[in-house]
C-alpha cells in the first residue's frame, strides 16, 4: 500500500475579486426567459458495496452522532439529500460482506446489520431525504443452487420487496428507489415482475432504478420495450465521466449518476468531486450524483480505501477527519433541494470550469461554479481527458424572473496546491448587483457558491481525539445479551457472516459466542473465499500473541483457522497470502501460506482431539500485516491478541 497521510486544513485569507461594471472577459446570462431545464434530485452517498460503514457503528459518542451531523445534519456539513444503502446479501461486495434480511428462504430478520441504523440516523437528521437501495448479492437459496438471481425471477422479486415491506414495517422507512443489481446484467422479466410484484404489495410509489451499470444496453432495451419503459423510472448509470448517450436522452427518463466518486478523498479527491457534480449536468444532464461510498469507516488497508465523503476508520480512539469533498458537497447541498429545477443557461467558461444555475421557482436563485485544472480534479475512473483551465473574468447577467435581485450571498472555497493552504467552504461578503450584473474574477481551483439562500453554515465540533492506532491489547469474550447490532464491534466479515450467538447448551463460560451463520454459497458479486472469513486489529502489527477458544459444530468436517501476515482483503481476499495456522476436527491441523491449503510450504500434524473444544495458540515473531479469524460452521467463544 502506499504511504498515506492526512492533509492539515489550514485556512487561508483570501480576496474575492468582484466589480460591478463591466470588466474583459465573457458574459453568461442566467435567465428562465424560455423556460427551464432538468428537475434536480439531488446529492448523495453510498454505504455499502459492501461494508463501507462497518466500523462507523462502533464508535461512542459524542463522536458518532457528530459524524452524522456532517453526513446528513441540514445546513451544517455535506447534508446529504440521498442515501443509497446495500440490501446485504451475505457476500464480499468490495469491502466486506453485509448480512442480509433472508439468510435462508424461512429465515426472517429485519434488524441485522447497521444499514437500518443508519437510514434511521439520516432520516432522524433530515426527514426529508430520499432513500435508495440496490442489492449486490443473493442469498444462495434464490437461486436454487446456480450463481444467478434470474432463473425465478418470482422469487427474486419477493425477496427484495420483503427488503421494502420489512424497512417499513419495523423501522418506520419509506424506501422511495429500489434498483436491479449492482453492475451486472439486468433481466428484462426480472425488472416487469418486480414493478408487478411491488405494485400488487401496496408500494406503487417505489420506483425502479436500471441498471447501475452502463448506459448501454438498457437504453436501448428501454427504447424497444415500451412494458419495460413503463417499469423503469431512472435510468442510473456508474462513473458516467460526465457524459451521457443521445438515446439515455431520448427516453425522457430521469438520468442519475447512481454511483460515482470513488476516490482517494483529499484535495484532489475534493477536485473531482466538484468537477463531476457541475459537469455531471452540463455534459450530461443528470440530475443526481452519488458517492461511493458515504464515508470510509472500514480498514484503510481494505480495497479503495479513504474513498468516501469523509474518513471515520478508528472508533478505538474517538478520531475522524472532515475532508474536503463534505465542504464541496455543502456548495451544492446547503443552497438547492430536489425539486428545484436547472436553468437552460448553464455551461462551460470560456478558460475552463463550469457553472450550474437552479431555482426554486418561487424567485430563489444558486449558482455554483467550479474551475478545477485537470491535474488537480482526476478521479479514480474513467480516464481524463486533458483540458485547460486558467484564471479568467466572468461577468453574469441576471434575466427574466431573476432580474430583480439585487444581493448574492457568497461562499467560496481555495484550493492552494502550492502552498498546500486551502480555504475549504468560507463565507465572503454578499456580493450586490447593479442591473442585474456582477463580475467574478475566477483563479484556478476555486468553487463559489452565490445564492439567496442565506441559511447556509460551516458547521464545526470541538476537534474529535487524536488518531491512534488499534490497541495492541484487544479482548473481546462476546458477552453481550441484548446487542445493539448483529456484528461484534471492529470484526469486518469478509465472506460469510458472523453474528452474535446465545448457545444454551454450553454450561460453562462459553455461552455468548461469535457464530458463522452462512452456509450456503451465495450468489456472489465478487470472487468470495471458500472459506468464511472475519478481520480485525492493525495492518501495521509486529510480534503478537492470539488466543480463541473455538466450538466446531460439525464434528466430521468442522475447522477454523487463524491468520496473520495477511496482505490482502475486500474483493481480493481469494488470493490472499500469508501466514495461515488451520485446525481440524480430526485432529489434525497444518500451516500453509495461502487460503489454498495445499500450498508448497504447509507443514502438516495432529492435536489433541478434545471433542472439538480447541484452544488455539498462534504466536509469529515478524512483520504481521493482519489477521483473520475464519470457520466453515463454527463458534469463536472468546478470543485475546
């Protein structure tokens, strides 16, 4: 991995250029003379694909509920208008596995995993958000023993609108987006019986979002098939690069970049986010943006990570940072709502950048612009093409409805890769218009937000505890009766799921347990494992000492292992090398390098069968990378490091 470090945000004083004449440079107008564009639907985050969020539930307060206050708080940080959130499917979806609702076709459980939590959170924050969900992965039992949720589409469909039915029912949310499945193929039966089955249960006002892919092929699909078009609501396309296809256009539908973003989150990061959100509709006319992911609050070492909003990875210690794509989202967020409409006039600068304009339609006006140089706005996909921004005069000429405003407040941020002083989301004073005209002069890497709305804030805490690493000392019996949540905190699954589990059966100190409960194959997203895997602890350990007491309950072909030294997880935990010490039911236990078991190095012997109660001992004198707890079906009684 390379070396990472956190930016210090260091304000900076900065002069706003602006003139009430007419200064060298263009002229833009912003009218609705002619009518209006694109109905906007707003800004938001992804928690999932897959366990993006994980570690966020841990942390105490006050740090936890201030994390959200950023996130979703109105007027305050980022305050989102979407959440979009995984409906777990029980398989590795980039980060980790989420638990999902149906573990098996007779299996119920609408209170597992943290999604629900924090759907509850933002709604809490803002009533009024909107709430999105997209599966990754299956449960085995939908398809019927084949890697393919679209053979019974019936039964496909009945397990999502559970998913729908169950966030109502027990947590009180109104889930307004469903989609299909997360960049794969979509089925054409598939999404009519879904729009029928949803309609039949009483949820006519879900909409259908297809396909969380590519444009293409489900344009066309749409174009072709007028049942289909009636199914489907939103045509949502992933790292679109701004750009979308003449026939998404045709359709009439609703375009959304459903997800995007996906990028190392300091100030370059910040820079592609303020880039795409404008050009997102100039180019392209998508009236929403996501961000995968909501915010990093999973190991950094997993894949992408620090790819969200902002970063909370440490609930051991209290820490998170605010990072700048939470004050370049406030540009937007703090002074639009869905709803609000885009003017026709919006575009591109003559030297670079871009300005958007939106309207309440009630004589409220936000304009947002950006200037980011292409080196200083790339994201992680798809590729950049070059092109010039530098330093230019924008004169703006205020028409039709708006041509009576006479004030603009100004919120402006500075990004001073240079000196490495950026000024992120500050307050200017109000610019005043003169027949409806003002100049701006516009530096490079800059984003302004001039609006009417005046109800914008940065919003700030006492500054959260310093970073510190996983205590090198962790213990965690799993004596809990009541959890908040189904996950042991800090255990980040990475195939299969781990769950809190009373066993009444043991009389002795072993009745609250860590349980595998998955045990059949899902329909996988990505490569998952064969084994059933659990992380936790530090990159960076050195010597260690483990210690797990371990319950096999399939007495012929029950196992576990312990692992240190590990160099990969997330979507890549397949291939995973290190040090892995495995014991079997038998009595048998081996040493081995890599998830394989049958790799040159393993050394192989027998333990003490001790009716299938191990106490395992895994010490390493060396560099230990990570660790991992694994088991087919087996009980983690207790476990030390």
């Amino acid at each position: 991995m390379d070396q990472r470090v956190f930016w210090v945000f260091a304000s900076a004083v900065c002069l706003l250029s602006l003139t009430l004449h007419s200064s060298s440079g263009q002229t833009y107008p912003l009218t609705d003379d002619g009518g209006l564009g694109r109905v906007f639907d707003g800004i938001g985050g992804l928690s999932g694909g897959g366990a993006t969020s994980r570690l966020l539930v841990n942390y105490a307060e006050p740090y936890r509920s201030q994390i959200l206050d950023y996130l979703f708080k109105p007027n305050f940080g980022a305050s989102l208008h979407i959440l979009k959130v995984e409906i777990g499917g029980d398989a590795q979806t980039t980060d980790g596995t989420e638990a999902s609702h149906m573990h098996y076709e007779n299996d119920e459980n609408y209170f597992r995993g943290y999604e629900w939590w924090l759907m509850k959170e933002a709604k809490k924050r803002n009533p009024n958000i909107t709430l999105i969900a997209l599966p990754w992965a299956f449960p085995g039992w939908v398809g019927r023993g084949k890697n393919w949720p679209y053979d019974f589409p019936d039964v496909t469909a009945a397990y999502v609108v559970n998913w729908v039915i169950g966030a109502k029912k027990y947590h009180d949310l109104d889930i307004q987006y469903i989609g299909i499945w997360n960049e794969r193929t979509f089925d054409s039966k598939y999404i009519k019986l879904l729009r029928y089955t949803l309609d039949k249960t009483g949820l006519e006002s879900v909409r259908i979002v297809a396909s969380d892919n590519l444009w293409e092929p489900i344009t066309v699909s749409l174009m072709l098939d007028p049942e289909l078009s009636s199914a489907v609501d939103v045509i949502g396309a992933h790292y679109p690069g701004t750009t979308t296809v003449p026939q998404a256009l045709t359709t009439k539908k609703k375009l959304w970049s459903s997800e995007d973003y996906s990028t190392f989150n300091n100030e370059v990061g910040g820079g592609c986010w303020a880039r795409i959100l404008n050009q997102n509709y100039v180019n392209g006319q998508m009236t929403a943006t996501i961000s995968w992911n909501l915010v990093a609050s999973y190991y950094e070492e997993l894949p992408f990570g620090r790819d969200g909003l902002m970063t909370a990875q440490e609930p051991w210690s209290g820490n998170y940072v605010v990072e700048s794509p939470i004050w370049i989202t406030a540009h937007s967020t703090q002074f639009t709502q869905p709803g609000w409409t885009y003017l026709q006039t919006v575009g591109h600068f003559a030297q670079g950048g871009s300005y958007v304009a939106l309207t309440d339609g009630y004589g409220n006006l936000t304009v947002v612009i950006e200037t980011m140089t292409h080196d200083h706005s790339i994201c992680i996909r798809p590729p950049l093409p070059p092109f010039n921004v530098t330093s230019q005069n924008a004169t703006f000429q205020l028409k039709g409805s708006f041509a009576s405003i006479k004030e603009l407040q100004v919120w402006r941020s500075h990004f001073d890769f240079k000196a490495k002083k950026h000024s992120l989301f500050e307050k200017l004073p109000p610019v005043k218009l003169v027949d409806g005209s003002f100049t701006l002069n516009l530096a490079e890497d800059e984003v302004y937000t001039l609006t009417t709305i005046r109800t914008g804030q940065k919003g700030s805490f006492p500054e959260p505890p310093p970073s510190a690493r996983f205590p090198k000392a962790y213990k965690d019996n799993f004596d809990i009766r009541n959890p908040p949540f189904s996950e042991a905190p800090n255990f980040a699954d990475q195939t299969g799921v781990f769950e809190y589990y009373i066993n009444l059966t043991d009389p002795g100190p072993h009745a609250f347990t860590l349980r595998q409960v998955v045990m059949e194959r899902p329909i996988t997203w990505a490569t998952d494992a064969d084994q059933t895997i659990s992380v936790v602890g530090d990159y960076q350990w050195q010597d260690m000492v483990v210690t797990c007491d371990v319950f096999m309950e399939n007495v012929k072909s029950g196992g576990v292992f312990v692992a240190a030294r590990v160099d990969k997880g997330g979507q890549s935990v397949r291939s995973a090398m290190g040090v892995f010490f495995w014991v079997f039911a038998d009595g048998s236990y081996k040493v081995t390098n890599d998830l394989g078991q049958f790799s040159p190095s393993s050394v192989q012997n027998r333990v003490q069968n001790t009716g299938c109660d191990f106490n395992i001992l895994f010490f390493i004198l060396s560099l230990i990378n990570s660790w991992t707890v694994g088991a087919g079906r087996g009980t983690v009684r207790n476990q030390t490091f």
